[in-house]
C-alpha cells in the first residue's frame, strides 16, 4: 500500500469552491452525487450535475438544471434545460456529464421520473434551449440508477467525433442485470446522431439489486467496463464479484467486443468459483459488501452500497485502475480499495495500492503523465465530532503518493426534511494535462467547515453563517452542497493555505 505524505502547498497549487450560485443563496435542500465535465485543455468552461431536489431551482418546474462556469470554476451559473422533469411532486434522478472529445458538444446522462434513462446533448453548456433529448422516452426501461457517462476523442474518426458510453445499474425488481449503453456519436457541425448497442451480464442471484457500473473509454477507443456483481445474500451477509470488461464498443467488425477478455473454465454451481466460464475478469471474488439503503447513523449518515470506480491511463491503455468498497463486517463499515493492472485488464495483483477503511465514493482518473488521482471520502467518527474528510491522493509512478485534505466536513443528523442519500453514491475526479479536477458532496455549514486550503463561497455567508441576501439577513440552514477542486502545478485561482473562509 503507498505510503502517505503530509501536504504541501508548495507542491500543488488547490482551490476548493463551493458550486451553489449566490442566486441560489437561500436553498436548503441536500445536493449530493456531483459530477463534472470538462471543456478542453483551457480548463475554463466547465459543468457540474448534482441531485437539485425541491422547487427553488428552476422558474420552470418541469425541468431540471445544472451548474455551469466560464472562467475555471470561480463563479458558477444554473442553466435549467438539463431534462424534462413532471410533476412537480418528483425529484429529479442521478446525473452525469461529459464534453464530446472536441468540446464541442455537451452530454448529459440522467433518470427521468420512474428511474427512465435519459440522454441528452447541448452546443452551448450556458444555453437555455439546445439540449436536444436524443434517447426518448422508453419506460420499458425503468428503475435504473447510477447512470455512467464518459467520453473520448477518437483520432481515426475526422470532424471531432466522440464516443460516449452509458452504463447503468438496473434494479427492476428481482431481475439483476448489470448492463452498458454505447455508441453515441457527436460531431462539431451537426446535431449529435446516436447508434444504440446494448450488452447485459445477468447475474445469478434472486431478490438482491446489482449496486453498480462505471466505465473508463481510452482515446483510442479501447473500453473498460467494471461491474460489481452480486452473488449470495445467504445468512444476511452479501458477497460479490469485482468484474472488469475491455473491448472496442466502437469497432464495427465486434461492436460487442466487451467481452473480449474473459475467464477460462466451464460453468460451476459454484457461485464463489473465479473460473466460471462467465464473461469478464474477476479482480476480487466473494468479498463481503456492506449495503444499507437509509442514512446511516454509524456511517456519517451516508447510505452504504457498493462504492466502484475505473479509469484508465490515457499514455497506455494497458495501464487500468479500479477501486470498490468491501467491509468485513456488514454491521460496521467499509474499506475502499484501489488495484492496478498493466496488462489491459487481464491480471489484478493482489496487494493494494490503496486500503482506505472506513471509506465510500471513490473515483478515478490519470493525468498525461501517468499519476494516478484518487478521490475519496472517509468516515472519522467521534462521540461529539463526527467527521467527513475528503481527500485527493495524487500517486506517481515512482515515490510516494501526495495526501491532499480538500475538506474536513461535521458529519451530524440531517434534520428530517432532508432527502436521502446524504453524500450520494459517487464523486468524481478528471484529470487534464497535469490539472486535477473534480467535484464532491458535503456539508455546507460555513462555521463548522474546515478547508486546509481555504475555500471560496459563491452564496451568500458572513459570520459563519449561510445567508439570503447580500444585506447579510436572513441565516439559511446548513445541508449538502457540492464543491468543485482543482489540483495543479503552479498559482491555479486562490490558493489560501490554512482554514481561509472566502465568502
């Protein structure tokens, strides 16, 4: 496991921003499961989904919005014109998003009400009215969750075409169906046209839900699914399979091409078996998977379900990371791991890179130089003072990993009104150049906050409290809000070392 150092702001240059615009000063509802996309190598015009459940958000309540920057993150702006969103009695769904590899267009990957997967697609990230819904609506595809978007710029395909593939997790009764979307095409001069292909794993289990799917795309177009599969729920301990999928989606002569490493031996009875003739490699196999579907009390008031993330190294597509939570004990906690492969997939060493107990969301993502960004958000708990870190661990390929605190967050009771889940069931991390960037939920109370770098509040806050107005009247109760980081060499925005508060 790598060893750990203390941070160094001479090293890394970090700016943390909480993402609520000062517009939206007097919301309070929980805005967890952010999740960032990237314009182009600038790294000026950026977006952020998040769950935005109640109605203070759009003047129009039938759609959904997201949060969108200009200048790298400083300031942030809603745009509502995400997703169709009716009545106004449902919450909108999971959300991810994506540039095509040009930048020239933006992806948005959601749930319509009833759990129904969505796609959608906008030239201009700050416009009200381009997003074109290129999916329809199906409902014979429902209660999914956790949609997974990502995106690549293939160099064999001229005028800026981008590949994006769509996992999602489906939890449609006792069918258990772990399933990947793909073949989404956008160019610079035309309205993204879309070429669906659909691969299912069914898994062999009955009435337990499959808890996730992430997928990491190369730009040569070389694509890695992981899937965490559930195999047994016997004596009220769940075990399951870490899976990892590689194939070329994109590639016409196999465009079901993710099968194509796959483990040897004949089907078994045994569920445990890592040589069952099924598709895929088997990373890890019958680990015990802690899942709890409410806000938990021993667990930061987090929701404690099979946490997943893979990335890829763009200098070699060999080179592929994944990371899940496990716990040895279902009653207490869980241990986020992170492995490497440098054979495409094909073999998984057995020691960790990363063992980080009492953990959830972990994601992925490695810079043109081959360092590897881990993401992560680890309970510490305490009788009085319970906490949320948040932490980006930067490891090189040679030496020891760099530990950045982004945020020392209370983790306390929501109060009642507030909506599960509390942090959400994934973060997400981009890296571009040898920039860093990513987005997280946490909570938002601006006096019981602790940023070793400083932070700056694009809402209203004076005095350590949340405010309505720029009067500084009217407090605004404390909830979840997502922050926006960026880690990279050299002076990146404000860089406050210490516990800076910047309102």
């Amino acid at each position: 496991m790598a060893a750990l150092m203390s941070p160094d702001p001479c090293s890394a240059q970090v700016t943390v921003v909480n993402v609520v615009p000062a517009l939206n000063s007097a919301e309070t509802s929980n805005n967890p499961e952010a999740n960032l996309a990237v314009k182009d190598a600038s790294l000026k015009t950026l977006a952020v989904t998040a769950h935005l459940p109640g109605r203070g958000w759009c003047v129009n309540q039938t759609l959904n919005g997201l949060f969108a920057s200009t200048d790298g993150g400083s300031t942030w702006t809603l745009v509502c014109a995400v997703l169709p969103q009716a009545p106004p009695t449902d919450k909108p769904g999971d959300f991810t998003t994506r540039f095509s590899g040009t930048g020239a267009w933006l992806y948005v990957s959601g749930l319509l009400p009833g759990g129904i997967p969505s796609l959608v697609a906008s030239a201009n990230v700050l416009s009200g009215t381009a997003y074109m819904n290129l999916l329809g609506t199906n409902p014979s595809i429902g209660n999914v969750d956790q949609p997974q978007l990502r995106t690549a710029r293939l160099p064999a395909y001229a005028t800026g075409i981008a590949e994006v593939d769509d996992g999602y997790t489906d939890t449609n009764g006792d069918s258990i169906t772990d399933c990947y979307r793909g073949r989404f095409l956008g160019t610079t001069t035309l309205p993204p046209s879309i070429s669906l292909e659909s691969q299912c794993t069914a898994l062999r289990v009955r009435e337990e839900r499959p808890w996730a799917t992430r997928i990491a795309v190369h730009d040569s177009g070389v694509t890695y699914v992981a899937l965490l599969e559930v195999k047994t729920n016997d004596a009220n301990v769940t075990h399951g399979d870490v899976v990892v999928l590689r194939g070329k989606p994109f590639d016409t002569s196999a465009p079901h091409a993710l099968h194509a490493i796959q483990e040897s031996g004949t089907t078994t009875t045994n569920i445990c078996d890592p040589s069952d003739g099924q598709i895929g490699i088997r990373v890890v196999t019958c680990v015990p998977l802690a899942w709890d579907g409410s806000l938990n009390p021993n667990f930061g008031f987090e929701v404690r379900r099979g946490a997943l993330a893979i990335a890829v190294d763009p200098t070699n597509s060999q080179t592929v990371y994944i990371a899940w939570a496990d716990s040895a004990d279902v009653a207490l906690m869980q241990t986020v791991h992170v492995r490497k492969s440098t054979n495409g997939g094909m073999t998984w060493p057995p020691t960790d890179l990363f063992a980080i107990p009492n953990a959830t969301n972990p994601s992925l993502a490695v810079d043109a130089s081959g360092r590897l960004g881990f993401l992560s958000q680890q309970y510490v708990a305490s009788r009085t003072n319970a906490r949320w870190h948040t932490r980006l661990r930067v490891l090189p390929l040679v030496g020891d990993a760099q530990d950045i605190l982004l945020a020392d967050t209370p983790a306390v009771d929501p109060a009642p009104d507030r909506t599960t889940p509390y942090q959400g069931d994934y973060t997400d991390v981009v890296a571009v150049g040898s920039t860093f960037l990513g987005v997280f939920a946490a909570r938002n109370d601006p006096a019981e906050v602790v940023f070793p770098y400083g932070v700056t509040y694009n809402r209203y806050c004076s005095n350590g409290k949340l405010r309505k107005a720029p009067s500084g009247s009217g407090v605004v109760k404390a909830s979840v809000d997502p922050f926006f980081f960026r880690v990279g060499p050299g002076p990146i925005g404000q860089t406050v070392p210490g516990t800076g508060l910047n309102c």
